[in-house]
C-alpha cells in the first residue's frame, strides 16, 4: 500500500503555531504587501472568506478587513519540513518528496514492524501532531494515483483509506479533473462528449479514448480504471537526487530566481551527504510561464556532493541558459545524478576544497541538530 501524506494550510499553519496570538484569525503568507504579490498560503479561516493560493494580495485583503499577512519564510517551513520527513523515515525508507509539504511513502516493507498501512499512517499523523503540533492529511490506497486523491478529499485532518476492492467505487463519482494529466483543455473536450465522472471514462473502450485522444487517452483510460503502476522512487533507490520548487506567482526577477537556485542547490547537496552519496552530472531545470521546460546538465570533472562545486555547476548553467531580458519563470529545479561505483573522489587541487568540505560538515552538524537549513549560506552572484 501507498500513503500520500499532505500538511494541511503548511506555510500558514507554520506561522500560526510559530505565532500563538494569531490562532482563530485569519492568516495568510505571501505579500510582500497588503497591495502588492500573490498569497502563498491561507489557512482555513482565511479560506472562510474565499481567499486561496495564487489570489492577488490586494483582491484578499479586499475580501478580508481583518487578514494578517506574513511574509514568506522559506527557511523555516523547509526545517520543518525535514523534521516531517525524520518522523516519515522511522517507519519507511521508501519516500519520496513531492515538495516540502507532500509525499509518498511505500509501507509494504514495514508492515510487519508497524502494523498495516492504516496503522502507520495513523501513527505518522499522531506523531506529526504530538511533536511539531501540525496537522497532516491522509490517503492510505494501492497506488499513488488514489492515494493522492484520498489524502485530499477529506481536508483539513483528513484520513482517508482505499482497500483494493473499493477502489471502482471511490473513483467511479469523482469528476474527470481529478485525474492526473486532465487539465482544463482535455476536460472541456471530455465535457463535449457528455463525459462528465471517472465512471463515464470507464464506461468508453481503451480504443475509443486512444483515438481521441491519442497516447494521453491510454493514460486517462488505465487512471480511470484505477491502474497505477509508478512506484514510490525514494532517495535511496533514485538514480538522481533533486529538488524543485514551483512558484506560486511566475518570477521575473533575475536575483530572485538565483536566491532560489541557491536554496535548492544547498537542500540537494545536504541530502547527498545524508546518503553518503557523490554524483558527477549537475542539471538544472526551467519552466517558463508558458510551459516550456528546459534541462541544462553539467558533468563535473570528479564526483562531489561539496556545496560550493555543485553551485558553481547550477550558476554557470543558470546564467547560460537564461535569455537575457525579461523572463517569466514558473519552476526552478535543481538535481545531481551520475553516483559512481566508487566514490572515492581524485585528490583536488583547489586550496579551499578543504574549507568548504569543513564548511558544508559544520552547517550539516547545526542542521542536523537544530533542524535543516538554520545555516544557510549568503551567496555573490
Ligand atoms: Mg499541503
């Protein structure tokens, strides 16, 4: 079985456990005004007024008198993050992120330590609040397709589970947008034919969705039909370790795209040393407003997992790549791959590769007691 684990309101329920005068009012964090960006989070009062994610600032605070507005702390909800994947980790190595607030987990190898999968995600849940006082939703169901779906149809402190023999009937009302790869085109066009709920995918031939809709019909006709065969990639099993972050709000500005870069350059080093792992090929991805993603990759001359190289990797890319003017980005992703056999690396030449092996070891040690990404490196340009 597959659990899909969801913070409820993360950034938001962050700041209001971090801020115990704000709880009961409605919060958001975005900004950087009450006139100016997107909000980032709302939490479930805020909601009560119509507030979600990626609203204009200044149409929330139209709605809400009364809003409290927060400014966005990356490196606090990314510590905390880490401390929700340490409680994860105890009962599964097999995790895989989705971003700092979701993820996967595959419990079929710990079933027999902690008790069925509906035991473990009840467990995870309990710990989650007992410990870091926050609220995480639940899907417990045979692939992550459902699972992701169960963990969201019962929000906020949802717990959801979907044995194998009721999965038709979970699926069969909920509408098509609930089907990965259904966007807002592919509905419109399903809505033509009077295909309105997963059932009524169900109900058409394989052929007949494949000659509509080509290949992504097969892959809407196996969803429907509750066939998933992606499996959990954890950290341990993957052949590249990588980190992404999508905006909510697309970014045009160039120093804050490489602040970013940055962020997503230090989690990706820090959990390479975690597992003891080095790679050689550095890649890095762009999305733009318009969908078109780009990957740039750079194999280094010696496997590292050293911050400042990787970085240096992720910056000369990032400059190359990104047109001059004005860009609209929308993803930035960052990843390392290439683990050799051997890891051991050549000797370098460099007379600050020992200083900065120090460097990443000390801020490792801080981060690993204190919580990740307390340190966090400044960085030139
Ligand atoms: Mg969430």
């Amino acid at each position: 079985m597959i659990i899909h684990l969801d913070m409820d309101a993360f950034f938001a329920s962050v700041e209001v456990r971090n801020n115990p005068e704000l709880a009961g009012l409605p919060v958001v964090v975005g900004g950087p005004s009450k006139t100016r960006g997107v909000v980032a989070a709302a939490n479930y009062e805020a909601r009560k007024f119509g507030i979600f994610s990626a609203m204009p600032m200044s149409q929330a605070s139209r709605l809400c008198s009364d809003l409290r507005i927060l400014p966005v702390n990356m490196p606090l909800y990314a510590s905390v993050s880490s401390q929700i994947h340490e409680i994860f980790n105890r009962y599964t190595p097999e995790i895989e992120p989705l971003s700092l607030d979701e993820a996967f987990l595959d419990v079929n190898g710990s079933i027999k330590l902690f008790g069925s999968a509906e035991d473990i995600a009840r467990r995870i849940k309990q710990d989650i609040k007992d410990e870091l006082r926050l609220i995480v939703s639940a899907g417990v169901a045979p692939n992550k397709f459902v699972a992701k779906i169960a963990s969201d149809i019962d929000k906020p402190d949802g717990f959801v589970v979907v044995e194998n023999d009721a999965m038709q009937d979970f699926l069969d009302p909920l509408p098509i947008k609930r089907i990965w790869g259904v966007g807002k085109k592919t509905e419109e066009q399903l809505h033509n034919y009077g295909i309105f709920t997963i059932q009524d995918i169900r109900e058409q031939s394989e052929r007949w969705l494949i000659d509509r809709f080509g290949k992504h019909g097969d892959h809407i006709y196996r969803l429907a039909n509750g066939q998933d065969k992606r499996e959990v990639i954890s950290d341990v099993r993957a052949k590249s370790i990588s980190s992404e972050n999508t905006f909510v709000e697309d970014i045009t500005n160039k120093d804050t795209l490489v602040a970013y870069l940055s962020h997503l350059t230090e989690q990706v080093a820090a959990r390479l040393r975690e597992k003891g792992r080095k790679g050689k090929t550095v890649n890095i991805k762009i999305r733009y407003h318009d969908f078109t993603t780009i990957v740039r990759s750079k194999t280094l001359s010696a496997h590292t997992n050293q911050t400042q190289k990787i970085w240096q990797a992720v910056n000369s890319l990032f400059q190359t790549a990104i047109p001059s003017g004005q860009v609209a980005v929308r993803l930035l992703g960052v990843g390392v791959s290439g683990f050799g056999a051997n890891q051991s690396e050549q000797v370098d030449l460099f007379a600050d590769d020992d200083k900065h092996n120090e460097l990443d070891e000390v801020s490792d040690k801080i981060n690993q007691r204190f919580g990740k990404l307390k340190i966090h490196r400044g960085r030139k340009i």
